[in-house]
C-alpha cells in the first residue's frame, strides 16, 4: 500500500500555457505570463521581424497564438518572425504543435514558384549554454521535413494550400531541460519575391519543471525513512530466531 500510494504521489501533471486563460496585449511584440498555472514559473515570448510588415500576435479565438506577416521581399534571408520562449527556471517535456503550415498556389511560369510558403527552421533549445534539439513527432501529411536544404538544421515546410487542416501541422517536444527555446518562422526559398501575407498558429505550451518542488524532496526523504523502518522490523524475528 505505501509503495502504490508513493507512485501516485510521484505522478506530475503537465503545467500548461492556455490560451483561452491568458492574454495577450494587442499591439505588443512581446509579453511575459507569471506564475503559469501555478508552477511558479513565469514564461517570457518575444518576437522580432525582418523583412517585411508585421501586427503583433493576436490570439485565435483562445486557442491559438497567430503570427501573421506581410513580406516585402523574398530575397536572400531577409524575411522571417525570430520568436524566443524563455523560461524563469530550467523546465522539461516541453511541447507545442505549429499550425496552419501551408504554401499558396503557384505563380507564374515557374511550376514551383508559390505565392508564399511557410516554414519553421533553426528550432532549437539551451539549458544554459548546452544546445538541446526537439525531435519532431504528429507531422500532417501536407509538411515537407526538409533535412538537406541547410545542412545541421531540420526545415519544415507547408506543402499544399490549405485552411487550418490537421494535414499541416506538426509537434515539437524537448524532452531534455531547458530554460530557452526559439525558432524562426520565415517565407520559403519556393515562394515569389513578394509574398502574401500569411499566418501560423502556435499551440498551448505544455511542460515539467525540471527540478522537484521542496515538499516533494521532504515527502521522498520521509517515505524512505518509513520504508527502512518497515524493513528493519521484518529482519528483527529472524535475528530472534
């Protein structure tokens, strides 16, 4: 009975960004939420365009956070969304899905030029200054993984014109700690030199914290303690004998 009831006071639930809980203030490119659900932890989101127009996230009837640019250009590396998630203290299982992943339809003679395309590159996370990469699980059928374009990082591209479809969205976890993680949402080396504006949704953002709350540490000192006294009290008969 003390080992079952120990397990199941082992057991941590996930901590949860909401947002259909939260807000975000309009017109603000960066905010802070304090004390997500309780965990003590605060949450810091910042993003930063390049290469185009750009109206702050706005929230998609609480269920997701939608960053919507407006390209000016498609040349070079110019036009992309930098978006960096910090957390107040190391976290783990961190886990978010991106979705909307599309592409626009063709344009002009080119049979793979698009009117825009979407993608999410240089995703990656730190605890301190050890780099600490996702793996990617949940990829809708309609997202091209593209793992040769840029040698050393993972691409994921919309690939067909679509409306807010499970078909293009995908999962990103970061099952090790971390205390940041960014990614770059940028217009894709398919698209015309002048992309539409465009839009992808960020899911909640669920994680652990990495490090056990002090009234777990004492509640395992104690459980420990009680199981080596149940153990001591089982030997003393044999001794006995």
């Amino acid at each position: 009975m003390l080992l079952a009831f120990s397990v199941g006071a082992n057991a941590v639930s996930a901590v949860v960004l909401d947002w259909s809980q939260v807000t975000w203030n309009t017109g603000s490119p960066s905010q802070t939420f304090s004390d997500v659900q309780g965990s003590g932890i605060d949450i810091s989101i910042s993003t930063a365009i390049s290469g185009g127009n750009y109206y702050s996230p706005i929230q998609d009837n609480g269920e997701t956070l939608v960053l919507f640019p407006d390209w000016s250009s498609n040349y070079g590396n110019w036009s992309y969304i930098d978006v960096t998630i910090r957390f107040t203290r190391t976290v783990a299982n961190v886990s978010f899905s991106f979705e909307d992943m599309d592409r626009g339809d063709r344009t002009g003679s080119r049979p793979t030029r698009y009117a825009w395309e979407d993608v999410i590159e240089q995703a990656y996370g730190w605890n301190d200054t050890a780099l600490v990469t996702p793996t990617a699980t949940n990829i809708g059928s309609d997202v091209l993984v593209d793992t040769t374009s840029r040698p050393g990082d993972v691409l994921y591209r919309g690939n067909t014109n679509l409306n807010w479809s499970p078909d293009g969205s995908f999962t990103l976890n970061w099952e090790q700690p971390v205390d940041t993680i960014a990614f770059r949402y940028s217009s894709g080396s398919r698209a015309q030199s002048n992309p539409v504006g465009q839009v992808i949704g960020i899911s909640n953002i669920s994680f652990h914290s990495a490090v056990p709350e002090a009234g777990t540490i004492w509640f395992g000192a104690l459980l420990l303690a009680a199981l080596a006294l149940r153990s001591i009290s089982s030997l003393s008969p044999v001794r006995k004998t």
